[in-house]
C-alpha cells in the first residue's frame, strides 16, 4: 500500500512538473502521428508520457523518414502493435531527468537516442551489442518513437547510456542523420576500407549515398553505384563528386566492373538494397580476399539465394552482416558530421510538417526524394 501511495505521489508531482514545462493548453496531450495498422496514419491526441524517476524526457525537434517506417506504414511490422508511435531518426532536446538517473545530461541539452535497447545482462549486451540481444526492444518499435511532440527514454536505454549529445556546431535537423549514418559506420567497420580499394554499391537510395560518402572519406579509388532506377541514381548522384554510375538495364555490369577495376574486381561489394539479384551477383564481382555486405535484408518470405561456396573458399571472401548500430557508431556519424566530413545538407531533400507526415511517407516510396525530414 505505501509503495501505491509513493507511486500515486511520484506520478502526480512528475506531471505537475511536466505542465510547468510544457507550458501548454493542452496540458494532459500531445500532437503525434499515430500508427493504427497498414495505410492508416492519424494527427491526433495522445497522451503525454509521465518521466518516472528512472528515465528521461524530451522534447522531439525532428525525425527523419526510415524505409523501415515506410514498409511498416504500407505492410505493418511484427514488432509494432497499433495504435503505435513509429519513428526512430530523431533528435530532441532534453526537458526532465527523473531523479534517480545518474546522469551528465542536463536540462536544454539536445541529444539523439539510440534506437537499439537490449537487455542489458545477455552475453551479446554485455559486449555492448545491444542491437544484437535477442530481446532486444527499440524506440520506434516497442516503444513510443519519435513522430510525436515528446518522448520517454526509458529506464533500461538511460542504464545503457543509449543517447549521444548533438555537437554544437550542427543543427539539430542535420543531426536527425545520426542514426542512419551510424547503421552504416556498423557496416563499414566489418569492411575496412582503405586507400585504393575498389567499391561496388548496389543501391541509389540515401543508404546506398551514404556508403559512397564514407567510402570516399575512407579513401577507396573507385566508387562505383548500381541502381535500376538510373535516373534518379544520376539526379541524386550529381551532388556527391567521384561516383561512377552504372545502369544494370543497359550494361553488363560484371564485364563493367572488370574493366573498370583492371580485370581484378572490387575489392568490396555493399548491398544496400533488399535485391536477391544483388546479392548474388556480389560473388561474381568481387576481387580475391575481397569482403561483401550484406547491408540490405530481403523479405522475410523470400529471403534464400543460391551462391556456390567455392568462390568463398578459393578466393577466401568475407561476407558480413549487418544491422542496426550501437552508441559508439552514433559517436562517430556525430562526430563525422560535426566535422563536415559528411554533409547532411546533401542527403535532406525535404523537410515537412507532422501534419504532412502520409505525403513524406509516400515521396519516399516512389523515389523522388532522398531524405524527408518531419519537423515536430
């Protein structure tokens, strides 16, 4: 019963503060796209969260458009029950601490959450591979995300510390980046590339840019992208120098690459497209001791390829995984934005409203953007 009671007054002086913070008519809602199964998304209502003394509260400022948000607003996600609030690019500004957390943050400092939240004692979360628990438990998914006016990081995120601070330097809208670009630092910290390599890319979607981009930075000569969709591959393509281009409806693309690479082949292959053909084709393009991502997931209904293993073993080819990002890929996208070695400026084409939330959903369905950015 005093437990009752002290939650009862802990719940009730939480929301006292909260209203003081928030400074709002509507003191008990908030404004957030609602989730309520395939092709139903709703502006509406919804009741603003309570910090318990155990987590921490912010204030959203954007959250950027996933393609996983997208196939979960067209087909749903087994990991998302509506009604739902998805969204997990996001950057926000911190507005109450509970006063249990131990903690550096303080009050108006704007930070990104990570999305990845694990158990937090499994073998795999104590080697800080949280995104690979298998019970692991994601903003955006499990919990409430981010197209909504405020969120809750919750207890088991603040005991991992799964937020990184926004440099000072970037605005919080070219930081709602952080967390795409991280997914792909993961990837690219199995591939090490280095000075000179030959890069394939399958896929010219804002992913697919961001491993040229990287690449680059990395120093691999030849960065060369493969996209069905030439068009849009060149129209987007021509804001990044140095990229070659390939259209696999007119071009032979294993000849193409053979030439291009001296007959040798790449020296890594990144599939950052759900393409069965890409995959398969990786193994005839890739250069001995060569490595392969398999950067983008196939459906889950579909997901086999045949490949013939010997290209592995003879050649001693590396093929890698990979999924979602811990902190200290965040750290790093921060700190490659912050220092202009990645311009976000190039990978946002629009940024929208909440209100216009369904639109952005569908402009990047269709491909005639790069990156949408809702505003909160």
């Amino acid at each position: 019963m005093q437990g009752l009671k002290y939650f009862y007054k802990s719940a009730k002086w939480s929301k006292i503060i909260r209203q003081n913070i928030f400074k709002t008519k509507k003191e008990d809602y908030l404004r957030a796209a609602v989730f309520n199964g395939p092709e139903k998304i709703e502006i509406r209502q919804w009741e603003n969260p309570i910090c318990s003394d155990s987590e921490i509260l912010i204030k959203v400022e954007y959250c950027a458009i996933c393609g996983t948000d997208v196939r979960t607003f067209f087909h749903g996600h087994k990991k998302v029950v509506p009604p739902a609030i998805i969204g997990h690019e996001i950057t926000g500004e911190v507005v109450e601490i509970g006063r249990n957390v131990k903690t550096e943050l303080k009050i108006g400092q704007r930070i990104v959450p990570v999305t990845s939240i694990g158990c937090g004692v499994c073998r795999l979360c104590r080697k800080g591979f949280f995104n690979l628990c298998p019970d692991t438990k994601a903003l955006g998914y499990f919990y409430p995300g981010g197209f909504a006016e405020y969120m809750i990081i919750p207890e088991l995120a603040v005991k991992q510390n799964a937020y990184v601070l926004l440099p000072e330097n970037v605005s919080s809208l070219e930081c709602s980046l952080i967390e795409p670009l991280s997914c792909v630092i993961n990837a690219q910290n199995y591939l090490k590339i280095q000075e000179h390599d030959n890069v394939v890319i399958y896929g010219g979607g804002p992913i697919g840019f961001m491993h040229a981009v990287l690449a680059g930075a990395c120093g691999a000569d030849n960065i060369i992208m493969i996209d069905p969709a030439f068009d849009r591959l060149k129209k987007f393509g021509s804001l990044f120098e140095g990229l070659i281009f390939l259209d696999p409806g007119k071009e032979d693309i294993v000849k193409k690459v053979k030439e291009i690479t001296s007959g040798f082949g790449a020296d890594v292959v990144i599939t950052a497209c759900p393409a069965k053909q890409a995959q398969v084709e990786a193994f005839s393009i890739i250069a001995p001791r060569g490595r392969i991502s398999f950067f983008g997931g196939l459906p889950k209904d579909d997901s086999t390829i045949l490949i013939d293993s010997n290209t592995i073993h003879y050649n001693e080819i590396s093929v890698f995984g990979a999924f979602a990002s811990n902190k200290p890929d965040y750290q790093k996208a921060a700190d490659l934005i912050s220092s202009r070695k990645i311009d976000p400026s190039k990978f946002i084409t629009k940024v929208i409203s909440l209100e216009d939330i369904e639109k952005g959903i569908r402009l990047v369905k269709e491909g005639s953007v790069l990156k949408v950015v809702v505003k909160i």
